[in-house]
C-alpha cells in the first residue's frame, strides 16, 4: 500500500506541472498524425483493426530507465507494444511535432500500442527522463 501510495505522489509531483502547463491539449495514444519530423503514422482503433497477417506485433520493455531495444526496425503495419517494467512511470512521446507517438504516463506494468503505418524514422522519448531515448525504423512491406 505505501509503495502504491509512493507511486502516485510521484506520479502527482512529477506529470501534475506538465498537465497544468498543456490544458488545452488534447489527443490520444493512437490515431493519424500528419507530417512532422516524425514520419506521419496512422493507428487503427478498436479490436476490430485490420492489420496484415505477416505484420507480427512486436514488443519493447521499459527496464532500468531504458527501452529495450532502444532501436527496433519493423515493416511496415506492425502494432509495437511498449511496457514498463521499472518502478518509476515513463512515457513513450515522439521527439518532434506532430507527435506520432504520444504516451500517458505508464505506471508499472502498464502498456502503450501504436500500428506503424507508413514507412520512416520515429524517434522518441521518456518526457519525465529525457536521456531515456529509443527509435522505431518502419520500412517498407
């Protein structure tokens, strides 16, 4: 009970200034994305979603404040899951604008998906540990 209790405090001193500096922001962890520094990206929603059967998803774990693998090369239509498996909450935001990939906080064991669609460089990071870098190379089917 006291490390949960730990974990929200952290997450209310850590996320709360970014939440009141972003009211008007709005979003979600997926959907389409044009343009940017980072390749547009489009997200189908639901259970629902097609995706190309040769497109297996594919996994990288939050560890000891690093994405592992920190670079993953996929064709393109592959959903990428990320999961947290530190004790501290880490997001998975997309360093250039429009974010392609734009995380809440992910607590322990917490999970964030994205289908890359279109083939390029994604590059991301951890908003709340910025030197927590990784990158996703879709190419082309």
């Amino acid at each position: 009970m006291a490390s949960l209790m730990r974990r929200v405090l952290v997450l209310i001193l850590v996320m709360g200034p970014m939440v009141v500096m972003l009211p008007g922001c709005g979003g979600s962890a997926e959907g389409t994305i044009p343009g940017g520094s980072d390749m547009a990206a489009s997200a189908p929603r639901g259970e629902g979603a097609v995706r190309p059967a040769s497109a297996e998803p594919k996994q990288i774990s939050i560890d000891n404040f690093r994405y592992v693998p920190d670079t993953l090369t996929v064709p393109a239509g592959t959903k990428v899951t990320w999961t947290n498996h530190d004790d501290m909450p880490h997001t998975v935001t997309s360093t250039g604008t429009p974010k392609a990939l734009d995380s809440e906080a992910l607590d322990t064991d917490e999970q964030f998906s994205h289908v890359f669609v279109e083939p390029g460089t994604y590059t991301y990071r951890c908003t709340v540990h910025p030197k927590m870098l990784g990158r996703v190379i879709v190419e082309k089917r």
